[in-house]
C-alpha cells in the first residue's frame, strides 16, 4: 500500500509540474494570439478565428465563442508542451521557458523549432543573452498579397519583418529570464 501511495504522489506532482506550464503557456498563447469570435483573415492570408485557429474545422464555423476556444486551446497547449519535452535539451527549463518554447510551436509549428539548431545550441548553452538573440530572429513571415504569397525576380520568396512577431518575441525574450 506505501508503494502505490508513493507513485500517486509522484505521478501528482508529475501533474502539477505540467500544470503551472500549462497554466504559464495557456495565459502566453492566448495574450500573443488574441481571441477574435468572428473568422478573419490574418496577416499571413489565411481565414482564421478564436486564438489564431486555421483549420477548416473550426473557420468554417464563422464564429466561436470564447469557452469552446478556451477548450481548443487547452489542447493545443497539452501538444505543444508534450512537443516541447521532445526537444534536444539538455538543461533544466523553468516553467516559464517551457511556456516560451510551447507559444514558438504553437505559432511556428513543431517541425520549425525542433529543427531549429541555432535556438536549441543557444538554449543548451545556458547563456540567456544567446537565447534572446536567437528568439529575436523569429521576426519574418512571407509575404503574402491578394492571398498569394509574393517571390522575387529569382523565385525565392520574400519574406518581411512583422512588428507583431517583433512584439511577440520580445514578450518572450522577458519571460524567458523570469
């Protein structure tokens, strides 16, 4: 019986360790995101609607209030942080630095940060200074007109500098250090 209340012990404080980051990367997304009820298209020129939401799911909808985009989000968050464990880190992240992390998946996608070499050498050198450089360059996003992302003479695309992502990144360069 002592066995089996020492597991429910430690499989409770597991629960509460992904709580407070849950609870840290919830409030994160949802502040950088910003629920909108109504389907918009956003600066990347996709519809989307509730907490940055592109599935057709959800935009299909037109509208959403902000209990069921809570409840969505709450599930994003839960894959993003269980993302975010699969990482090639090395070092002890808080609660919040995981928070980071999850709203960097959340907007980029898993695929972008777990290969994002820079970041994680940054992250895994310990030096703070180095990962707030490296979030700062999370900054661009393709350029997109009429609904068409825009290409140069050559074909590559073009990508621009987004004062929200400026603003956005900058919010998580200050809670990585809290």
């Amino acid at each position: 019986m002592k066995k089996i209340m020492v597991a429910i012990v430690a499989m409770l404080a597991v629960v509460n360790v992904f709580a407070d980051a849950h609870d840290v990367a919830f409030d994160l997304i949802a502040r950088n995101e910003g629920y909108r009820a109504n389907a918009y298209i956003c600066t990347a020129g996709k519809l989307t609607i509730g907490y940055g939401f592109t599935s057709k799911q959800y935009t299909s909808k037109k509208f959403m209030s902000k209990d069921e985009a809570n409840k969505i989000l709450h599930t994003y968050v839960d894959a993003c942080l269980r993302s975010v464990n699969g990482l090639d880190i090395k070092v002890e992240l808080t609660d919040n630095q995981k928070a980071v992390l999850a709203d960097m998946i959340y907007h980029f996608g898993s695929g972008a940060i777990h290969n994002a070499n820079d970041l994680l050498n940054a992250i895994n050198s310990g030096n703070p200074d180095r990962v707030k450089a490296q979030l700062m360059r999370w900054v661009k996003q393709k350029k997109v007109v009429n609904g068409k992302v825009v290409r140069d003479s050559n074909g590559k695309i073009v990508y621009v500098t987004v004062s929200g992502l400026v603003n956005r990144q900058a919010r998580l360069c200050q809670l990585w250090s809290k």
